[in-house]
C-alpha cells in the first residue's frame, strides 16, 4: 500500500475573505481528511504583489524577480509543491486580477528553472455571485496556465465535475458557499480526481 504523503498548494486568489478563501480551505481540508497528504495554503488577501512589468531581470540575471515581496513566500510554496489547487472569484467572467499577477510573476522561477513546474498537478476552483457567473472561462484560464508551463491539467471529471469545482455563493460570501451543496460536490469530485491523478503521475 502506497503511504507516500503528496504536497498540496491551496491559493485563494481573492482580496478579501470571503466565498474563495472558505471553498479553497474547504478543498484541503476534505483532501486532508480523506487522502495521504500534507497541504499548504497561500492567500493573496493583504499581501503586496506588484504587477509583472516584464524588465526582464529575471531572465537576464537567472536571480529570480526584480521585485521583492510577497511573492517570494509564493515562489517557494510552488517549489515544494507535487500539486496546485488555484481559486478564484469571477472578475468580469475570469480570474481575479491579483491571481492574474500572480501567474505573471512566476515567470521569475521559470527564468532560474524552465522546468521547475513539470510534471506537477493542477486543478482550479472558481466561485460566482451567479450560478452561471463566468465560473468556466474562470477555471479554463487556470488550466491554460497549467498547461503553458507543463503542469498535467485536470478538472473534476465527466458526469458533474468537468472542468473543475464551480461554487455559487449568491454573493453572500463564506455562508453563501457553504450553502451551495451541488457546488462542493463539484468541488470534493475535483479532489478526489487530483488525488487520483496525483498518484498515477507521481
């Protein structure tokens, strides 16, 4: 029996604690409860990430990024990573805008390592104030970036879960989530499809 322990890294790509910070906390907890892994959770609420201005320090210098901030606790947290669960709120149907910067910004540890992502795992969570908000542009811009830097993409799978979890908070933050009962299905099928994935590919 395989009693190897996978690393999983929760980040909420919300600016407030809200609907986003829960359900991402919610997914490592249920990952925790139910399969062999230790997680870690990064949120971007209160943190300062400056926008990438693409200077090309980082890829002349191979010294990581010209900016130092809270992203450098980012950059170690997705080094020791074997998996990645990105969430976010729906921002005019997409990801928010600090989780944008955020993927720029680790432009700065591909230019030390181009493969420093591969092999690794991802999903994506994305929450709505509306059941149909712009969750799937939202979650098909993480898996674009999975897949831009070699990081096996998966969703929640057919039959409920397809691209990844989907939550409709109704705009009542945290409570509103934690109400949404067909949401966190989608969201515990997306889990339990990491973990499987996880354990094939790793």
């Amino acid at each position: 029996m395989n009693t190897k322990k996978y690393r999983v890294l929760g980040i909420s790509g919300s600016p407030r604690k809200a609907a986003t910070d829960y359900v991402v906390q919610e997914a490592l907890k249920y990952l925790r409860e139910n399969h062999p892994v230790e997680t870690k959770y990064f949120s971007v609420m209160g943190k300062e990430l400056k926008f990438c201005i693409h200077c090309d320090h980082c890829i002349q210098t191979k010294e990581g990024c010209v900016f130092k901030d809270d992203m450098e606790e980012v950059f170690g947290l997705m080094e020791w990573a074997d998996a990645y669960i990105l969430g976010s709120p729906v921002y005019q149907g997409n990801i928010s805008g600090q989780l944008k910067t955020l993927l720029d910004r680790t432009r700065a540890i591909l230019a030390r390592n181009p493969n420093v992502f591969e092999g690794k795992i991802g999903t994506g969570i994305a929450v709505g104030g509306d059941r149909v908000g712009g969750q799937e542009p939202t979650l098909r811009t993480i898996h674009d970036f999975y897949i831009i830097n070699y990081i096996f993409s998966t969703g929640g799978g057919a039959f409920g879960a397809n691209l990844g979890a989907t939550i409709w908070s109704k705009d009542k933050r945290a409570a509103g989530a934690k109400a949404d009962k067909r949401g966190l299905k989608t969201l515990y099928k997306t889990m339990d499809r990491l973990f499987i994935v996880l354990e094939k590919l790793r």
